[in-house]
C-alpha cells in the first residue's frame, strides 16, 4: 500500500514552497502537482490518476478529499473481498436524471483507470469539480456490458461535515459504523485515531446503486445547480474557469464553501 498526499506547485510562495519541500524530505509521502490553485479539482483529478498509473502497478486507487477519516484497517481487510475488475466505490448522489458518486471518496480498481487514460487526449473533457467530469468519462469508455460495479456505501459519511454534526465527538467506535466520514477536522481525526475501532470486520454486502438509490444511473450535466454548473473543455488546455480565484476555501476554514480571490 502507498499513500500520498498531494498539493498546487503552482503560484506558492517561496516560504511555503521551503516548509512544504521540508516536510516531503522527512516523511517522504507528499507530491507537488503542476496545477494552479482554485477551482481545478478536474484538473488535479486526472492528473493525481496519471500520475499513480505511471508510478504503480496497482488494484486498487483511492482518491481522497484531505478531510476524509478512513478506516483503513477495515478497508484493506474489505479489499481481500471485493471484486478486482469493474468497481466504481463510493457515496453516490441520487436524483432524478442526475446522479453521480461524488469525488471526496472514489474507490476505482485498475481496469477502470486504465479505460480512462486510454481517451483521446485531444478530446478528453474536464471540468472544475471531478464528480462532473467523472460520468462522462466513464460514458465514453465504459458500455453497458462491461457491468460496472457502482458501489454506493452507506458505511460513508458524507453530509454535513462531521465536524460540524455533535454526535461525531463522542463517538467512541467510528469504524464499528463507518469506513470513512467526510469533513473531519483535525482534532476530529486523532479522537478517530485512538478509538482502537479500525481493525478487520465482518464484510459488509455490496450495495450497488441501483438498490440504494432506486432511480436509474442517469447524469445529465445540464441539470447541475448554478454554483456548480459550468462547461467541459479540454483536459490537454489546461483550462482555468475561474481565473480570479485561487485556494478553495472548504467547510473546514468554519463558513460557507468559496474561493480566495487573487491578491
């Protein structure tokens, strides 16, 4: 198993840029991405794939939202009986002609990856947030008779961020419940850490979203919300929507989601 922690190495200062080349030399898990910061959670997406798939040979990638609890001693034990081809893992959005398993947490095996990467670079579309550029990826390269695996775990907390829910901080056995929890701030992770709670489980049966959701797998990016909604362009352009922006502020920073402009 390999775990990496990813950050902008583009527009940093140089004082962070020294701390964070610091850090990288003693614990040897972090990796500057050629992105600019804001809203280019596409951009960062394809590339941490690109990435892992020129690095590894692997079965299964995990990509994280930095907030994200896992319970990672129930997931690797889950792992060992899981299926290795065709798995899309994650907490899934569903509604009416728009559903989509959000970017926080995805779980994808190999075989998925590499259908992926295997698009016309030329015409590979991104999109600011991944969970909307992921769907029509997967339309592209992925047919109906490859039987694609959408599981939706309700073992994942997603929303409202945990931090902000009071049940979470006395929780006294998280992975007894969960497998991971969105939105867990700091202090939150270390009360997670020591519950002595994360160790192999009975295995839970795959729920796959058509039993959880009960409406058909649809995405019809048109019907995306306004804050949300932008266009697809292409990946190779490196494309910025919103130039004016930079560092994402999330709902660990205690207000509402939004960006800080550029100074």
């Amino acid at each position: 198993m390999v775990c990496k922690f990813f950050t902008d190495g583009i527009q940093i200062s140089k004082e962070d840029q020294q701390k964070l080349l610091q850090e990288k030399q003693v614990y040897k898990d972090l990796e500057f991405q050629p992105i600019i910061g804001g809203r280019t959670f596409g951009l960062r997406y394809l590339y941490q794939m690109m990435w892992a798939a020129a690095k590894y040979d692997f079965k299964y990638y995990l990509r994280l939202d930095d907030d994200y609890f896992v319970c990672l001693g129930r997931l690797l034990h889950e792992l060992r009986y899981r299926p290795s081809k065709m798995l899309c893992w994650g907490s899934y959005h569903c509604n009416t002609h728009l559903s989509y398993v959000d970017e926080a947490w995805t779980l994808l095996t190999h075989d998925v990856i590499v259908r992926i990467l295997s698009q016309n670079p030329q015409r590979m579309l991104c999109h600011p947030h991944a969970d909307q550029e992921l769907p029509i990826w997967m339309e592209s390269v992925i047919n109906k008779n490859d039987n694609l695996i959408r599981f939706d775990d309700q073992r994942l907390y997603h929303y409202p961020p945990a931090r902000t829910v009071e049940r979470f901080k006395s929780l006294a056995n998280p992975c007894d419940s969960h497998i991971g929890i969105h939105g867990s701030s700091p202090e939150l992770m270390r009360i997670f850490w020591n519950s002595d709670s994360d160790k192999a489980k009975s295995v839970s049966p795959l729920t796959e979203f058509s039993a959880t959701c009960g409406k058909p797998f649809v995405f019809d990016i048109s019907l995306m919300a306004d804050p949300y909604k932008f266009d697809l362009r292409p990946c190779i352009q490196n494309p910025l929507w919103t130039p004016g922006e930079t560092m994402w502020t999330g709902v660990l920073s205690g207000g509402r989601k939004g960006t800080f402009p550029c100074p």
